[in-house]
C-alpha cells in the first residue's frame, strides 16, 4: 500500500507533479485522486514554488479511470459513490483552484477524467499526435464533475458535440475549440512548456493568484457586484509589496525583485486572495 502513483519534483521553482502509472496509461484510482489533491493543496501553499507543471508518465497523459476502480464502482451503494464522486470533484477543484499557475503538459492520450484533469488547469499544451476523448456516454455515465471545467473552457454548444457523441478527437480539433492553448510536435513539448514557465515566472506571483481569483469569481457575479469586488481588488492590491516592487521597476527600468528573489517581495498581510 506504500505505491506513490502521483511523482513531485521541484526544481528552480517549478513542480513538476507527474501521473505514475504507465502501464495503464496513468488511469487514476481513488488513491491517484486522493494524492493529486493533497499534492495540489501542498503545492499552493509553498512559497518555494511559483508554478506547477502536470503531466502523465510513458507515453499517455491520462487515460481517464482504471478498470480495477470501475470494477469496484459499480457495485457501490449510492452512498459509497457519493463519497466517491465527491473526492475525484475534490481533486478536479484543489487542480483548478491552485494558488499557483498550472500548466497540463498532455504528452499523450487524455481521456474522459484525464481531459477533464487538463481542463483544470490553467494552461493546456498538447503534443500533435495526442489522442483525446470525453467517452463517458459510451458506457453509460456523464463527464459530470469535470463538466464545469470544460465548460468554462470551450462553452455549450462543444461540450454538446463531443458530451453526446463521446467520440474521439485530435489536438488540432481542441486547439480549434479552445481546450488547449497550443499544439507542438512530441519533440517540442518541453520546450514549449519551459517557455510558458518563463513567461509565468516574469509574472508578480500575487497579482497571478489575484488573476485566477479573478476568472473563478466574476463569472457568477452580476455587474453591481463585480464592480465593487474589482474595484476594492485593485486598491488592495496596488498598496502590495509586491506592486510596490513592480510599479517601481517599471519606473526605474529594471527587472522587478521577483524574477531574481521570490522571497524579496513579502505578502500583504491584507486581503489574500481566495
């Protein structure tokens, strides 16, 4: 019962978190979601860390749930499944709501849950031969708990097509529909994926984890109300260290502290996002 099936390495200030599972293309389990929750929670809180890469071991992202779990599942009582239902939802939201940017490096087939992993994250780069699919429908079930990650990434009338047919699809199709960013071939996939780490990193990290504050909230807000919540967002943040710092670079033409010293700019002590 000791098997890690979710890997961490951090290194110049990234975490890599990589899905363990190669033989069965990293399908997850009750004991994978569990570990990629609590690594995610972990993550968001280490200062040492300003973004998070996600992605699968061998030659798949994630390949949705294993079978072994299925086979469990489907005797459940309904209590049994809600509590099982509710810990993959658990784990999709602690991805999505990562104080840290997050970045899914889909090196391979993402299928059902394994996409909806993508989805959560901030940033989705796809190698071109990736294979993607949400199959749910195909034995029965709904992509229900990654439902509103998709659907805030491509909108109703996609998830409508590829929800109802569960058919296959390329890395060209979801760069088209918006639930990846960007399509590399296979050789440049970590390339591309250091070169959004630069750009992240350039960033302040408080104002990105304001930004992502931002996108969750004022979707379900009406305008009134994300008028006053915008406004006081910006006041807080604008007497920060951190914007302090940054402002002032800007002024005086150089780098601000954050792209050589994370721990030089200290947290307001103030509003904290989420």
């Amino acid at each position: 019962m000791s098997e890690t099936r979710v890997r961490l390495a951090i290194e110049e200030r990234v975490a890599r978190v990589t899905l363990d599972r190669p033989e069965i293309r990293n399908a997850f389990d009750d004991r994978m979601l569990a570990e990629l929750r609590d690594m995610f929670l972990a993550l968001g809180r280490r200062a040492d860390v300003r973004a998070v890469v996600l992605t699968g071991s061998g030659n798949a992202f994630c390949a949705g749930a294993d079978m072994h779990w299925m086979r469990r599942v489907k005797d459940y009582t309904y209590e049994e499944n809600l509590e099982d239902s509710t810990l993959l939802a658990d784990c999709l939201h602690a991805v999505y709501a990562c104080a840290r940017p997050t970045i899914a490096r889909v090196n391979g087939a993402a299928i059902g849950g394994g996409l909806g992993l993508a989805a959560a994250c901030d940033i989705a780069i796809a190698a071109g031969d990736a294979v993607l699919a949400f199959s749910e429908v195909r034995i029965g079930l709904v992509p229900a708990c990654i439902a509103p990650y998709v659907v805030r990434r491509i909108g109703e009338a996609a998830c409508r097509e590829l929800f109802l047919t569960g058919a296959r699809f390329s890395a060209a199709r979801a760069l088209e529909i918006g639930l990846v960013n960007q399509v590399v071939e296979p050789a440049a996939l970590d390339d591309a994926v250091r070169e959004r780490v630069r750009q992240l990193l350039a960033g302040g990290p408080r104002a990105q984890q304001a930004c992502k504050e931002l996108l969750e909230k004022i979707p379900a807000m009406d305008p009134a109300e994300a008028r006053t919540f915008t406004v006081e967002m910006i006041a807080s943040l604008r007497r920060s260290p951190e914007a302090q710092e940054g402002m002032a670079a800007y002024l005086e033409k150089r780098p601000p502290s954050w792209t050589e010293d994370e721990g030089h700019v200290q947290e307001d002590p103030g509003r904290q996002p989420r």
